[in-house]
C-alpha cells in the first residue's frame, strides 16, 4: 500500500503558556515593597527572617527568596553579619531597569501587532475589558494580578521565546515597583487607560502606536514611583 500523505498541520498554532501565578516569595515581596512604599517600613529597619517567616506563615526559604529578589532591585540591602534592612533604591539604577524593561516591552507590543492569533488577541481584549470592574471596585489586589497576567499575554504574544524570558526575568526584577506604584491615587484608573491605547493599537495591527503607548505607561509607572518615594523619610 502507498504511504499515506501526511496531514498538513502548517495551520495549527501551538497555544501561548499560560501565565505564572506568582508564587509565595513573590507574593511576600510585594508586601514587603507596599510596607516600604507606605513608610511602614523605614530605611535601616531590619527585616529578620525568622520574624517575618512566622508573621507569614511559611519557613524562611520564600522569606529568603523575597529578600534576594527586593536585595536585586534595590528595595532591600543585606550585609554580612548585619543581614537584610530596608534601603532606599539607587535612583539611576532604578532608571536603567525601568528603560530596559520599556524597551523589551515595546518590541513585545511590536511584534504583538503582527503575530498575535486571533485568540490571543480576544484574550488580551477580554483581559482588559475584565480589569475595568476591579478598578470600578478599588480592588489593588485582583488588579495586580491581572495586571501580570495582561502584560504575560502581550510576551506570548510575540511568539518570540527568547523576547519573553528576558522581559520576564527583567519584570520580575521590577516587579515591587510596578506593583507598589497602583497604591497611588488614580493610579490603578489611569493605568487601565494606558493599557487601553496598548490594547488597541496591538488589535488595530499598529506595532508603533502600541510600543510608544507601552513606552509612555512605564514611563508614567516610573514617575508615580518616583513621586511616591520623595515622600518617605530618610533615617
């Protein structure tokens, strides 16, 4: 008998991952970020391990964990024999990772424009349209996670792996931040807005009007953090 012709699967598109769920040493760093964002916790105080393990109710090793991951973006500084306190982030650093993630995230969007299936694109609609009602609800925290969630599309979207590690590694690094700065008044309503013009335009199939509306929300994400941290006093 004659082979039978193989069935032509050029059309099939593998389906984008879906996105992480943050786990317990992310969670405990962003609550560490918010309490230093709010002044709660002060520059020089001291944020012992095994405290904070039992005020969270887990061992020390995602306690651990979080301290790295805040230590990396500047939040946390940890000293021999001294161990992890609070630390004001070195303003130009800070920059350069906010610049590095605009951009990864722009060409993101660019590429988003073009290569996004039709049911990613109805995802990333659909997820947008859904945060509306955590912002009618003042819900930071449902709007936080959607919030990743959003932005993890826009990365699967590009159908790039190589694009979607590195701007993931480089969220994560930013991530007390980005998420501290919805604390902001009118933050979390006018960053709903901003993902509205990046909606949009990757829908519209318009890379540049998405990469240079994903430009001007980091920018402003980067600005309320920076208005935010001008308020906390210096010990």
């Amino acid at each position: 008998m004659p082979r039978a012709a193989g069935r032509d699967t050029s059309h099939r598109v593998t389906a984008s991952p879906r996105p992480v769920r943050p786990t317990r040493a992310d969670t405990i760093a962003t609550r560490l970020a918010d309490d230093i964002v709010a002044a709660r916790l002060l520059p020089g105080t001291a944020l012992d391990e095994t405290a904070l393990a039992a005020s969270f109710g887990v061992s020390r090793t995602p306690v651990r964990e979080a301290l790295r991951n805040l230590a990396a973006t500047g939040l946390v500084a940890i000293a021999p024999h001294r161990g992890a306190v609070v630390a004001k982030p070195d303003p130009t650093h800070l920059a350069d990772m906010f610049l590095v993630m605009a951009e990864l995230e722009a060409l993101a969007a660019t590429r988003c424009a073009v290569a996004m299936t039709p049911a990613q694109r109805r995802g990333l609609e659909s997820q947008h349209a859904e945060m509306a009602a955590m912002v009618r609800a003042g819900d930071v925290a449902a709007y936080r996670a959607a919030n990743v969630t959003l932005h993890g599309l826009i990365y699967a979207g590009a159908h790039n792996a190589y694009l979607a590690e590195l701007a993931a590694t480089t969220r994560r690094r930013l991530a007390p931040f980005r998420a501290a700065q919805l604390e902001a008044p009118e933050r979390m309503r006018k960053s709903h807005a901003e993902h509205g013009e990046i909606v949009t335009a990757i829908l519209r199939g318009d890379g540049a009007t998405a990469a240079a509306a994903l430009r001007r929300h980091l920018s402003a994400t980067e600005q309320t953090w920076g208005e935010m941290t001008r308020v906390l006093p210096i010990s």
